[in-house]
C-alpha cells in the first residue's frame, strides 16, 4: 500500500499488482466480461436513440411531413451536443480505465471528476448559444420557409434540456468505466421511458404538436442527468472527493486527446448532416420532388440508421473497458480476443439490417408516418441505395473505439475522419454536380466501402504489433 494526504483525510493508494488482481476486467472470461459490460452498452445507445426515433414516429403521425423535415433540420444540434458528451465522456472513461489497469487508482478518481464537472459546464454552455443563435443556426442547417417554424419551435424548446442531455450521455460513460453498466443503462432507460409516454400524451392528448414532443424529449434528458447525478453522488465504487471536481488543465488535455475521435466522428456527421441538408434543398428543388421531401425523407433514414449504429457503437463502448484496462495491463491476448469477438458480433447484427433494408423499404419507412407517392418513391429508394454497405458499416466505428481506448488517439481520430470527411463529404459535392439528386444516393456506399478497407487494414496492424 501508498499512503497519500487528500482533503478528505488519509487515501490509502493500492498497488498495481492488487488493483489488477482484484479488477475482473483482468481475469475473467472475455466472452462473458462482453456480454455484462456490451448488451447494457447497447441498451442505452438504443434507448438514447429512442428519443430522436420516437420523437421522429409521433411527429411523422401527428404533424406530418414538415414535421419530420424540422426534426432533420434540428438534428445536428443533438450531434454537436453528442460529439461534446462524447469528447468527455468516452475521454474520461478511457482514460480512468488506463489508468486502473496501470494501478494508479488516485489518478484515474481525478480525471473521472475533471470530466464529470467539464461536462456539466459545456452543456450550459451550448444551450447559451442555441438559444441566442437559433434561426440563424436552423437557417445554417438547411431549413425552407415552411419548414421553418416547426424547426424553430422544436429546437428552441429541446435546447433547454442540452445541458441534462450532455451529462446523461458523457456521464454514462464514466458510470460504466465504474463497473456499473446495468445503472448506466438504467439512467438512458429511464429518460427514454418517460419521453415515450409523454410523446402521444402532448402531441395528441394536449394538442401541443411538434412543441409536445419537444417536451416530452427535455422531461426525459432532465431525468437521465438527475440520474447519474444521483449515481456520482450515492452509489459510485471509485474514490472521489469534492476536491477532485474542480477541473484540472492536465486532466482535460488527456481527457480530450482520448476522447477526440469520438468527438470528431460526430463533429463530422453533423458537418455532414447539413451539407447534406443544403444539398437536398437545392438540388431537390430541382427535380420532381422539391425540397421538402428529400429533406424529410433523410431524416427518417437518418433515425432508421442510428438503430443500426447504436448496436454497434454500444458494442464498442461495452468493449472499451475491457480493451483498456488489458491493455494498461499487458495482457495483449485479451486485448485481441475481445477486438476479433467484438467484430464477429458486429457483422452478424449488420448482416441482418442489410437484409431488412433491402426486403422491406417500404414498411420501415411507413412506421415513420404517411406521405405522397413520391414520398415514398425517394425514401425507398434513398434507403436501398445509400445503405447498401450496412453489412460493413461496423467496423469502421468499432475500430475507432477500440484505438480510442488503448491510447492510439490519433489513429482514433484518423478513423473517426475516414468515413464523413475523407471520402462521404467530397463524394455528397461532387457526384451531384453530374447525376443531381440521385448522386447523394450513391456517394453512400462508395465512402463505406472505403472506410472498412481502411479500417480493417489499420486494426490488423494495431493488433498484429500486440505481443
């Protein structure tokens, strides 16, 4: 044992060895460490889903159209908020488990509680601005003059919830770095529950409209913060004083530096989100379907992929544990297991969405709400073509985590950048430019398949130095 001073009295430090020997990360089965730490993982990454998906049903049934276009226009205000949740979050975590499987117990308490206060002060902070700059934002994210003040109303009201939100889903991450997934997951689980009851409750019930789901979105996101609030302060394994939530500049750089690639990777989706969005717009506006309707069509996609996403993407985070802590450790071996398991299971669950799109366009977009014939024409359309490579599109994300999580922060952030701005953003400008709106389609594909390639040849390199 270390003696060490802290404000709250004497912190007896424990060494390496003990540390690692009684953390099972360690030692027990890496199939089994999967499943306890990766199915509750993808629970909360669908949970958290929910709340823009059942949003995105409610309105498509209650307000239609225009209704869902706004929803996609808002969108990239969530991502944002997901990418600053994300940087901390998943940074954080990381970050406790290197320096838990390295024995430095004291160490990884005092980045927890750097990133657990930086995450609280970032969502104040971005409700701040959305709220002062909404319309030029909305304006800046492609929304048209009819879909503007559905956009407007919605946005304005979910931006009060950021700060909640943030800390829901970059604190969940540092609850689950604590051993304690099923509370991680009960926290998203939680939120989710309520926005989905209180969804039909105000649109329908009281007449509130796209201002109900909006509502109903914010009471569910307060609930997951109170929640991990309530975790940090109760019922939390790790030591961690007062002292220790004061955020501290070193612990923020080693914070950010693991936590960039997921941030970058949202960063880049919503750079994408809305050059895609002003794409629609104006070459829609030039075909048969006009605006408006591949704007709305994109975010029905759009929420359709994230079920798709937040499976694998919970595999990852569910491995990252695992991942850091043999790897802080030395015990490469298990490092590599957990990546080959993980990959295996990734495929399978791709493998069956690839044939869902391509069999059954049309009823997954109609559990969205009604349209046109033409609605229906682009969405199916849209889906079968922009998602073919689902079957592949796991493991580029699944990759990312895993270098995010040994330390690798600029293999994680070049990743994390391969798919939406190395190769899908150049592709949305430039195929247009040749076959106008059906070239959003096939620029899909073709950045997907770019990024397994990329992702498969720089993890069997990682893996391959692991001796």
């Amino acid at each position: 044992m270390i003696l060490s001073a802290g404000i709250g009295g004497i912190y007896l430090e424990k060494d390496k060895e003990n540390i690692q020997a009684e953390n099972p990360l360690g030692t027990a089965p890496v199939g089994g460490l999967i499943r306890k730490f990766a199915i509750p993982a993808i629970i909360s990454m669908l949970v958290s889903a929910m709340y823009n998906i059942v949003d995105q049903i409610f309105i498509g049934q209650g307000v239609g159209m225009l209704g869902n276009a706004a929803t996609n226009v808002a969108f990239p205000v969530t991502t944002i908020a997901t990418a600053m949740a994300l940087l901390l979050g998943i940074g954080g975590a990381s970050n406790y488990n290197l320096e838990m499987g390295a024995g430095r117990e004291k160490k990884a308490s005092g980045i927890a509680g750097t990133a657990l206060s930086s995450l609280a002060i970032s969502g104040a902070v971005l409700c701040v601005i959305v709220v002062l700059f909404l319309k030029p934002l909305l304006t800046l994210f492609g929304a048209t003059k009819d879909v503007m003040p559905y956009a407007v109303d919605y946005t304005g009201i979910t931006a009060l919830g950021l700060p909640f939100y943030i800390l829901s889903v970059g604190g969940n991450h540092v609850v689950r770095a604590d051993r304690s997934p099923t509370y991680s997951m009960a926290c998203v689980t939680a939120g989710a529950v309520i926005n989905t009851i209180l969804d039909p409750l105000f649109i329908f019930g009281f007449g509130w409209g796209i201002k109900g789901a909006a509502w109903a979105t914010v009471i569910g996101q307060v609930v997951s913060g109170i929640l991990v609030v309530v975790y940090f302060w109760k019922f939390r394994k790790m030591y961690l004083e007062k002292s220790m939530l004061k955020p501290r500049l070193h612990y923020l750089k080693a914070i950010t530096a693991l936590g960039l690639a997921s941030c970058i990777n949202q960063i880049a989706m919503a750079l994408v989100q809305i050059v895609l969005n002003n794409i629609l717009r104006y070459y829609g506006a030039a075909s048969i379907y006009g605006s408006d309707i591949p704007i709305a069509c994109v975010g029905v996609i759009s929420k359709v992929n994230q079920v798709f996403m937040a499976i694998c993407i919970g595999i990852s985070q569910g491995c990252q544990p695992i991942w850091g802590f043999n790897y802080g450790a030395e015990k490469y071996s298990r490092v590599r297991q957990t990546y080959r398991y993980s990959v295996t299971a990734c495929t399978v669950i791709a493998t069956g969405f690839f044939l869902c799109f391509q069999l059954f366009p049309h009823q997954i977009v109609g559990i969205f709400g009604t349209g046109s014939d033409l609605y229906f024409q682009f969405a199916e359309r849209y889906l079968k073509i922009y998602m073919f490579m689902t079957f592949a599109n796991g493991i580029q994300p699944m990759s990312s985590g895993f270098f995010t999580s040994i330390g690798k922060a600029k293999l994680g952030v070049v990743m994390s950048l391969t798919r939406q701005v190395i190769f899908l953003l150049p592709l949305i400008v430039i195929f247009p430019l040749f076959m106008g709106i059906d070239g959003v389609m096939y620029a899909g594909p073709i950045a997907d398949a770019a990024a397994f390639a990329l992702a498969i040849i720089f993890a069997r390199r990682e893996l391959m130095k692991m001796k």
